[in-house]
C-alpha cells in the first residue's frame, strides 16, 4: 500500500518533481559536517535524477566520513575546490540546511544559480530558495526525499539502502522524532531487499581504533552537573590519536544514554573555534539553546559553532545559558 502524505507536503512533492522533470542540469549539495541524513538523501535524489536522464553532480563542503562509504556511489560524490566550475548548471538543490549559509564553502558555488531548491526537516528554518519544503514533522531529509524520489520513477535497491541509511541515522536507530509516514517508509525500503542489519552494522558497529584511542582521552574530561554530562574534545587529543572530526560520531549518544542524564554536550576544539554537539532525552529542549548561539537542529539534537573562542569560554557560556 502506498503511504499517503497529507495534503501541503503533497502538494510540494508534485511541485518539486514537476521542476525537476522540466530541468535539465542539476547540482545536489547539503551541509558542512555532512552527515548519514544529508548524504543517503544527496545519493538518492541523485539516482533518480541520473534514471530519468538528467545531468547531476553532488558537491559538499567536507569529505564524506569513513563511515558511509559503503554506500552505493558514495564515489561520485564531489568535494569543494576552488576551481569546480558549475556555471552550466540550472538548479541548486540544497538538502538539509536550515539556511544557505550551512553549506558552507558551497554557498558561494550555488547561489547565483537560475533556481534553489531547498528541502529540510529542521525546525528552524529561513525559507531561502526558489522553492521550499520544510517540514519538521519528518524524520530525517532522507524522508522527504523518498516521496520525491518514487515521484520520479520506481526506487531501487541503491535508493533504498540509501534512503534507510538517512532515516537510521537521523532517528538515533529509530529512538526519536519518527514521523506518522515512518514505518510505513521502512516497511517500503526493506521490500526492496535491502539488508537493514548490514547497513547498522556499517554505521554503529564498526568503530576505528582511532576513534576508541578519542573516546579514552574524551571520558577522562567527563564532567556532571546536574542533569547535564559534558565532555571535551581538544585539538591536542585529535593530534594525539591521529584523529578527525569523523572519529567523535557516537560520542555525545553515548552521554545521553547515562541513566539520570537529560542532556549530553559535547565540545570539540577546532582550527578555527569550538563546535558543540547537544543531545536531550526530550524533557529540555536543545535546539532553542542552540539556536542562542546562531546554530540550529532538533529539540533532542542541536548544534552550534563558537568561531575564534576558547574551549573554556564556550563551556562558561553554554552551562550558564542552560541553569
Ligand atoms: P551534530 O551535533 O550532530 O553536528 O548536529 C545535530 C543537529 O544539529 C543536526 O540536525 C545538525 O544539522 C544541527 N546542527 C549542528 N550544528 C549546527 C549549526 O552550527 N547550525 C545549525 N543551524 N544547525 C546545526
Ligand atoms: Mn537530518
């Protein structure tokens, strides 16, 4: 049986297809930090795209973490240069991204294309491009793309691995925010015959020694306050085990599976400034307290990015925001 969506997000889904239908040439990105959401759904929509013979090109910011590059032509997916030429292109598709500016690097690429479609689940957000569907109802992106998707043609089992990795990730193994369409979609993905128990596996069950070698350094900074646990990541510690940005996924899940715990921060010192990951079981609500900060997410998952200040300093600003 097919899942029927509610009337608006239909309505947007006919829209969106219908452009891409009438388009030639199109160029998929998402956000910085890209992460198993963004980039099951780039993949997906750029099967289709490729099925019904159009030109595509997936650009990000940064490279695709280890992680997902079991994922079917996680290979065609470009990173940033200076010098990507995409001035032949005519529409910008931007998944993901609370506003243009989360694409980073990439901003600067797309935004005089001749069209902007913009597709995401956050609750924040601008409402940029020629076209927006935002719905923060859904679970991951990688939801709404799946009814563009079978929009476009019959999904695959490319798209199907793809698709199950975004709304995977993106619900903590569905833990949290899955949506009235959510099993339903599942139950469609896993007809294709894909194997769910392979695909978590890849994601959660095949950790490098570089990024446990992290996670030692990272508990000894484990602090408690209350309801809130904190841990800190500092450049000297990514030097230390030959580690990267990539190596730190699991990390703040793991503060939020401490009994009692109703948040879990996590601080990562980076070349430029401090990144912080926030996680809440529901009760507080995360995404309000990063969005202070001009960041962005989920109630139960939201981050913000500190430029240019000490790891100390943001650890004051964030604790005394959330007393
Ligand atoms: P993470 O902590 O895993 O990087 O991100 C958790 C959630 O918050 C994701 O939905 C992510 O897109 C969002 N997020 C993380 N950092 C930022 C940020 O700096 N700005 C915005 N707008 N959203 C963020
Ligand atoms: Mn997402």
């Amino acid at each position: 049986m097919a899942v029927k969506l509610k009337i608006k997000d239909r309505e947007k889904v006919e829209k969106i297809s219908e452009i891409l239908k009438s388009k030639n040439s199109f160029i998929i990105t998402s956000h910085v930090n890209i992460d198993g959401d963004a980039i099951g759904s780039e993949i997906a929509l750029f099967i289709a795209l490729k099925k019904i013979g159009k030109k595509v090109e997936i650009i990000n910011q940064d490279k695709i973490p280890s992680i997902f590059k079991f994922l079917p032509y996680s290979r065609a997916i470009k990173v940033f240069r200076k010098k990507i030429e995409i001035n032949n292109f005519e529409v910008g598709i931007v998944i993901d991204c609370g506003s243009l500016d989360r694409t980073g690097k990439i901003k600067e690429l797309i935004k005089n294309l001749p069209f902007i479609i913009n597709i995401d689940h956050h609750l924040t957000n601008s409402e940029f491009g020629d076209i927006n569907w935002g719905n923060p109802s859904f679970s991951s992106s990688g939801e709404m793309i799946y009814f563009i998707c079978k929009k476009l043609t019959k999904i695959n089992r490319n798209q199907a691995i793809c698709l199950y990795t975004s709304i995977l990730y993106d619900t903590c193994c569905f833990v949290h925010h899955l949506s009235d369409y959510t099993l339903d979609v599942i139950k469609d993905l896993i007809s294709k015959k894909i194997e769910p128990e392979k695909i978590a596996q890849k994601i959660f069950y095949e950790k490098s020694i570089k990024s446990v070698n992290l996670f030692k350094f990272a508990l000894e900074t484990l602090k408690f306050d209350k309801k809130i646990c904190s841990m800190k990541i500092t450049k000297e510690m990514f030097k230390k085990v030959h580690a990267k940005e990539e190596h730190t996924e699991g990390f703040v899940e793991f503060l939020i599976s401490i009994k009692g715990v109703e948040v879990g921060i996590l601080f990562k010192e980076k070349e430029n400034g401090v990144k912080v990951s926030m996680r809440s079981k529901g009760n507080i609500d995360v995404e309000n307290m990063a969005k202070k900060f001009g960041g962005g997410g989920h109630r139960e998952a939201a981050g913000c990015f500190f430029e240019n200040r000490e790891i100390e300093e943001v650890e004051h600003l964030i604790m005394k925001e959330l007393k």
